[in-house]
C-alpha cells in the first residue's frame, strides 16, 4: 500500500498556484503556521511547509531534502525537449557536485568582485533616472527594473549591449510559463526561445573561449583544473542559471521596492535624507515582500517534520514568504520596520549551502538605484496591489506591470 502523509486528519489541502495566493498570501500563511504548517497540496504527493523552524532545520539537512532530485520534478510530459537543460547544474545539485561547482564560481561574487561592478552601476541608474520624466506615468517593472538588470548583469557578463540577445527580452517571457499545458502556439514560442537561448550561451563560450576578454565567462572557462573539466553544456547550464538569476528576481524585488514605498512616504523622506539606511530598507523588503516564496526540496528518506511522518521522495515546498511572516521568529511580523534587529534573518536568499550566491551583486543593484533615484524624486504613486497584474507562477511572486508616477 501507498505510503500516505499523515497530516494528524485534517483534509485540508493547499494550491499554491490559486489567483489570491499571488495577491496576498499572507492570510493564508498565517493559517497555514497555526493549523496546517505541514500541509499536503491538491497535487498527490506534495506538501507545503510554512514555519521558520521546521524550514530551517530542512535547509540544514540537504543530505536527505535533496536539491539534486527535484530536476525531474520540473519536466513535464508537454514540455518541449529544448526547454529542458541539458544539464542541471549548482542549484539543482547535491554534495559532492555542488560544493565543486559553486567553488568554482564564488569568488566572482565576493566583495571585492562586486565592488568592482559598483561603478557601471552607477552610470546605468544615473542614466536610468535621469530618462525618468516627472508626473509622467510609466510602466516602471518593464520600462526601467528590467533594462536595469539587464544592462548590469550583461555588464557582469562582459556581454556587449549591442549584442541581438542581450536584451534578453525573449527571457523574460520563458518566465511566464504556464503551471499547465499552453496552446500549440505558446509550446512553439518556448521550444523557439529555449533554442536560441542555448544557442547564445553555447556561441558566448565559444567565442570567450578563442578570446577571452577577463570577464565572468572567460574566467569561467580558465578555472577548470585538470581532471574536472566541465563540459560545454555544464558551462552554458552555469552561465544560463546565474543569467536568469541575476535578471527577473532583481528588477522584480526593485518593483517591490517602488510599490512599498509609494504606500510609505514617511520612508521616502527619511531614506533621502540617509541614505545609509537603504540596505536595512532592501532587507526588510526582502523578509515582507520577496519576489521568491517558495523553495522545493525533496526527502531522500522517510522523516518526520514537527511530528507529522513525511514519505521517501515526497517534493516539499518551503514557503519562504511563510517564515518570513512567521510570529514566532519575526516580532510584529506583519509590520514593515528597517529597523527590527533580525531582518538579515529572513530566508529570502535561502539558508546553507545554496544560499543566493548573487547575494551581494543584487543589494548593490538595489541600494545604488534607490539611493540614485531619491536623490531626484520625492514622491513615487502606484496604484494599491490589487489593481496590479500578477505573475501566474508557483516559484515568483510579483506583478508583471507596475504603473508609477515619480515627482
Ligand atoms: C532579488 C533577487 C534574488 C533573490 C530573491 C534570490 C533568491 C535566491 C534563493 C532563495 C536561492 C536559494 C535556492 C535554493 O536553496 O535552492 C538562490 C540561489 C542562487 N542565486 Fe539568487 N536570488 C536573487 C538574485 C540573484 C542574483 C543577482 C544572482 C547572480 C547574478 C543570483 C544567483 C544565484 C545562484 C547562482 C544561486 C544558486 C546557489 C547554489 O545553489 O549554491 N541570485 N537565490
């Protein structure tokens, strides 16, 4: 018989993917937290998880709640074969892989590392801000948060601005893809944007690879020592991965920021004048508005979460956005405050060893356009968050536009 998840009788079951679940979330994981924390989802064999502990004591044990053994969890039967990577790489791997592969990338996103990107960073928002027309109303997710990215993250990359594919505007719509099987038409566009993606990557190792230019990819391509050469496709998963990660999640978590301030314009005056604080602002944001609410693992062995008995090969969702709230951690959890003295706790960035390498490239990004942006305006109005258009997705959690007025 069919191992089955105890939930101690409860019949209540989640969907992650439920339209409110991406408007506002929060009542629901309060529920969760007080009657439910381990709970199974509409889909046979999963559960969501949603206290702070239960969370962090999984993310300490990656030996049994594996990362490596989701990758399949991902491929569905529709998805064309070119949207699958051909390799799964760093986040989606275990010990002894991962720990070989994120060394092999760490130091490009050290102090020093990042330190050195500050300056382009500087010239993209001051030229990003000074476009900004004021009393003018913009889509400020895809007319600003995303070319900023972009433009960082290609210079990260060393890739030219000119280049066709730079503007990973093609990328950004591979994010939306859908929870369910789409329409021919949309299975075409992602085979169509998947291809090119590889082929880019693929053609940018190549080309670094016959003249390296001491960027990220060149460097890359240097540091293989001897017997462990990664091959081509390893190389492109790796680029591919730190790509993505460095794109959507940035210029999704600067939207949040816009939108939390329009609410809070007491914060607006106190951060123009120190602005200092506005890395206490971005982890403060990221513990109450993340773009990234959930993280899935799965049990490589039989276990048992605060006393509920979990099956081998269960796929587990880690609610972030849940811990982050979680009153048993967080004082007054549901109230916006730079100041709590544990807000570099949240789990937004993860926990332990795949902890966000990007880390300290995505707190500059953040802190310098703020801080460019405050200099020149003092009034920013969006609309409230349920006039916004979310994403439809289980992993990011954001809207896809964000109107705003600057003044
Ligand atoms: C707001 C922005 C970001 C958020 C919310 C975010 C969130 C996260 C989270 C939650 C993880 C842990 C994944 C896990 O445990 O399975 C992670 C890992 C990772 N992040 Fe980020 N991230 C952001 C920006 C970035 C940037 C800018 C980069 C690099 C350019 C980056 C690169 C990575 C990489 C490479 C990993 C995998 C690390 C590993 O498995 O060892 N991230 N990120």
């Amino acid at each position: 018989m069919k191992d089955r998840v105890d939930t101690g009788g409860a019949e209540y079951k989640i969907n992650l993917l439920a339209p409110f679940m991406h408007v506002d979330p929060y009542p629901t994981y309060k529920k969760l937290r007080q009657y439910h924390s381990i709970c199974p989802l509409e889909q046979e064999g999963m559960l969501a998880i949603s206290r702070y502990d239960d969370i962090v004591s999984i993310l300490k044990q990656p030996d049994i709640f594996s990362s490596t053994d989701l990758a399949a969890a991902f491929e569905t039967e529709w998805m064309p074969e070119a949207a699958n990577p051909e390799e799964y790489i760093l986040a989606l791997e275990d010990k002894p892989e991962h720990t070989y592969h994120r060394r092999l990338v760490s130091k490009d996103f050290a102090y020093t590392a990042v330190a050195a990107e500050r300056a382009a960073m500087y010239r993209v928002a001051e030229k990003a801000v000074a476009a900004l027309k004021s009393h003018h109303s913009l889509d400020f997710f895809d007319g600003v948060a995303c070319p900023y990215a972009e433009q960082i993250i290609n210079h990260f990359f060393g890739v030219d601005p000119e280049d066709q594919f730079a503007n990973l505007r093609d990328w950004r719509q591979l994010v939306e893809m859908p929870p369910s099987e789409p329409d021919p038409a949309c299975l075409k566009k992602i085979e169509q944007y998947s291809e090119e993606g590889t082929a880019y990557f693929k053609q940018l190792i190549l080309s670094r690879h016959n003249k390296p230019v001491g960027d990220f990819v060149s460097r890359l391509l240097g540091a293989d020592p001897g017997d462990k050469v990664l091959t081509t496709a390893q190389k492109a998963a790796l680029i591919e991965l730190i790509f993505s990660a460095g794109l959507m999640p940035v210029a999704q978590l600067l939207s949040h920021a816009i939108l939390r301030l329009s609410q809070e314009p007491l914060l607006v005056d106190q951060l123009k004048k120190s602005p200092e604080n506005i890395t206490l602002f971005t982890d403060e944001l990221l513990r109450y508005d993340s773009p990234t609410h959930i993280l899935p693992r799965r049990n490589l062995l039989p276990v048992t979460v605060s006393g509920v008995h979990i099956p081998e090969s269960t796929t587990i969702y880690l609610l972030l956005g849940s811990a982050n709230r979680d009153h048993g951690h967080f004082d007054c959890a549901d109230t916006f405050d730079i100041f709590r003295p544990n807000n570099n706790t949240h789990l937004s960035l993860g926990y332990g060893m795949h902890r966000c390498l990007g880390e300290r490239l995505l707190k500059s990004q953040v802190a310098i356009f703020l801080e460019v942006l405050l200099h020149r305006f003092s009034g920013i109005s969006c609309p409230p968050r349920d006039q916004l258009k979310w994403f439809y997705q289980m992993t990011s959690y954001s809207f896809r536009k964000l109107p705003v007025i600057f003044h």
